[in-house]
C-alpha cells in the first residue's frame, strides 16, 4: 500500500502510543500494530510470515541473556534475606548524622544497585523494610519516602542493569561500555541524595528527629559489613572488572554474578529450594515480558523503516539545520515528556527506530547519548503522576502515606537528575571517560 512517510508515522508511532495510552499491555500493543503495519507495507500474507521470523530472530538474540541472569541476581538476594543483613550491616557503620536512616537508605539502596538488576524490587524492598521504621521514629512521610524512589531509580544507572542491556540491544550500542558508562552518574547521584537529606535536615530538624542508636564498637560494629556487605558488594567489582578489562563479554558476567550470589546464598545457608523456587518464578515472570515485548520491537523497527517513515524522520530533523547539541537536547526533551505518560520499554520502542539513525549521522558519541537516554528513562520512574516507582511505594506504603506525599517527595529528586542530566549535555567525559578507559 502506497502512503506518504507522514501518514505512515502517524499510524505507526501515534497508532501504537494511543493503544498504551488506553490502556493495552505494551507487548499486546505492539504485536497488534505489527500486525496492521505487516498487512499495510510488507505485502500481506508474506509481511505476516516474516513478523513471524523476525519474532523468532529477536528473542534468540545471544545479547539479551544477560537480562535473566542480571534480574535472578536481584531476586536472589530478595527473597533469600541478604538484603535485610545489607542493611542491618550499613545501619551499623553510619553514624549519628541528620537523617540517618534516610541516609542509610540511600548508602543501602547504592549498594542494592550494584548486586540487583531490577529497580521495581529494589523500591518495593527498600519500601517494605525501611519505611515503616522511619514513620515509627516520626520521620515526615515526605522525606522518608524520598529517598526510597530516588535511589531505586538509580539502579537503572549502576550495573547490571536489565533496562540498560535492553537498551544496548535495542539501539546497537556496546551493552558493556553502556553498563560501564552509567557508574559515574549513578554513583554522583548518589552523593547528591545524601547531601541534600542532609542539609534538608539540617535546616528543618522536625522533618527527622534524632533517635538515640545502639552504639556497637570494636568487631560488633562491623561485623555485618565484612562477613555480608563487602562479599555481596565484591561481585559488583567482579563483574564490572571482568567487562571493563575485556576479560569476558556482559553474559558470561551476568552468569558469573548470577552464579557467585547463588553461591553466597549457599555459604550462608539461606537458600532453600522454597526461595529459590521463588526467585525462578520471579525472573521468568519478569524475563517473560521483557522477551516478549522484544519480540515486537524488531518488526516495529522494520516496519517503520519499510514504510519510509523513519528516513522521512530523520530527513525531517536534519533538515531543519539544528547543531546536533540542540537536536540531542530536543531528544531528551522528549523524552522526559513521554516519561509522564508511558514506561520506558515503551519509550524505547517508541523512539529508538527514530533517535539511533539521526545519531548515526551525526556521528554522537553512542555512549554519551545512551548515558543521557538511561537518566531521562530513570526520570521516567519518578514522574508525576504515572511513574512506576510512585506507583510501586504506594503500594508497599502504610494507608498514612498519600499519593500526595509521595508526589511531593520526589520533586526534588527530579530536579537533582535533571541537573545531572545538564552537566552530562555540558561535559560529556561524565559518561565516556569509564568506558574509554
């Protein structure tokens, strides 16, 4: 079927965004445009039969086996309990600074970024076990769930990251070097959470009123830490050191974190075959989904490129004689816009056909550019009003805590990520100078 370029992005793009909007699973959503766009540009019959070979291309892709490995990791180390001695280990070792245990949560959450590919879990964990503490020392309910979003929101940043592998897979962009790319920004976002329940604190004491703590000393103190965080913190250097030194690609690092948490579960003791059971369910379910919403993006992708709306796109952008900053800049932009409305799988899908051959030619550094796409997804989770980690604290949250709350809470969070996002935009060696080395 003949259509102008025009046409053909509006049905596709604005097809399948208005099916998210309404409600249908992203997946669902996708196959179902596929399917209209197969029958529409690829010639019928034939068209379909090639959705199906491209269905079964994608999800044989070698690269994407780091996702289950990444997300098994996680749910290891959730369902198994390490993750409550990590924090017991942290809370042991911060002394008595202004919100403390908001600043435990965020030392406690960095480390969970590190050893865990799932940001949902990290928050819906984080939420479970340090909330209900805060709100009991009459912690604000602002600021004590602040912290919790803010940080699960960074784990998209610190490897392993399944949303970052899926990145890479879905725009050609070295998966390792990605993974290796977000460590810098994940670990300055960090500090600037700490240092801004700090002075927050600090300047209004009521928010977080100091509670007397038990003062372990000598081997008690840190005992935690070197017989549970330092081991689990160990195979984050593990792993990025093996990638980063060329020693093995990013899925025979997933299976040696995969493996070495499973190993530490079993020193531990703490791994039964009901939590493992779980944890297997657990990344199935997750895997699952992420495998079958791939199954669409590559025809999407063909489709879009096939109709001639992705070389009109692009055609389009370039042709208005933009610096390629202000182009970039306008990407971000966008974005952040979609991040109100959709979730990032579906950002990416939406975007990537477009975004990947504008930046290939303008020759950006792919880096860089993934680096900025990952901050303006992690600024996805924490929008206003359907953000999924606002979503996922709501639900793990006592009945005291408001969606109002939880709105107020992550405001200035995002305005931290977005200043982030501008020093990345201004000084692009924030993001390359790791994966260069």
């Amino acid at each position: 079927m003949i259509m102008s370029w025009q046409a053909a992005s509006l049905f596709l793009l604005g097809g399948s965004t208005v099916l998210l909007l309404l409600g249908m699973p992203v997946a669902i959503s996708f196959v179902a445009i596929n399917i209209a766009g197969a029958l529409l540009f690829l010639g019928g019959e034939a068209g379909l039969q090639q959705v199906a070979r491209n269905s079964i291309a994608a999800t044989l892709n070698f690269s994407l086996t780091p996702i289950p490995l990444f997300i098994l990791m996680g749910e290891v180390l959730f369902h198994t309990g390490l993750a409550i001695k990590v924090i017991d280990g942290i809370e042991r070792i911060v002394r008595q600074v202004p919100g403390r245990l908001a600043v435990v949560t965020v030392v406690a959450g960095t480390i969970f970024s590190a050893i865990s590919g799932s940001t949902i879990a990290t928050t819906a964990m984080l939420g479970s076990l340090m909330l209900p503490v805060m709100l009991r020392r009459g912690y604000d309910p602002v600021l004590a769930t602040g912290p919790i979003m803010a940080i699960g929101a960074v784990d998209m940043l610190i490897p392993p990251s399944a949303l970052t592998v899926l990145l890479g897979s879905l725009s050609g962009i070295s998966i390792s070097k990605l993974l290796i790319g977000g460590i810098v920004p994940g670990l300055i976002l960090s500090v600037a959470f700490v240092a801004y329940i700090v002075i927050r604190v600090l300047t209004r004491p009521e928010l977080a009123p100091a509670a007397p703590i038990e003062r372990k000393t000598g081997w008690a103190r840190y005992e935690l830490l070197v017989l549970y965080v330092l081991p689990l913190a160990s195979i984050f250097v593990v792993v990025v050191g093996a990638m980063s030194a060329g020693l093995a690609t990013p899925t025979e690092c997933a299976a040696l974190g995969a493996l070495a948490t499973m190993a530490l579960a079993a020193v531990y003791r703490v791994i039964t075959v009901d939590n493992l059971m779980r944890a297997l369910r657990g990344t199935v379910a997750i895997s699952g989904m992420i495998l079958f919403i791939i199954l669409g993006a590559t025809t999407f992708a063909q489709i879009l490129s096939f109709s001639g709306a992705t070389q009109g796109l692009v055609a389009a952008i370039l042709g208005h004689g933009l610096s390629p900053m202000a182009i970039v800049v306008g990407m971000m932009l966008l974005l952040i816009f979609l991040g109100i409305f959709v979730d990032q799988v579906s950002m990416m899908l939406i975007t990537l056909p477009v975004f990947m051959p504008v930046v290939q030619q303008l020759g950006i550094d792919p880096i860089w550019f993934g680096v900025l796409y990952l901050i303006c997804m992690q600024l996805g989770l924490l929008m206003p009003p359907h953000g999924l980690l606002l979503m996922t604290m709501k639900g793990v949250a006592p009945p005291q805590v408001t969606m109002a709350h939880i709105f107020r809470a992550v405001l200035p969070y995002i305005a931290m990520s977005l200043v982030l996002l501008a020093a990345l935009l201004a000084y692009p060696p924030l993001a390359t100078w790791l994966p260069g080395r």
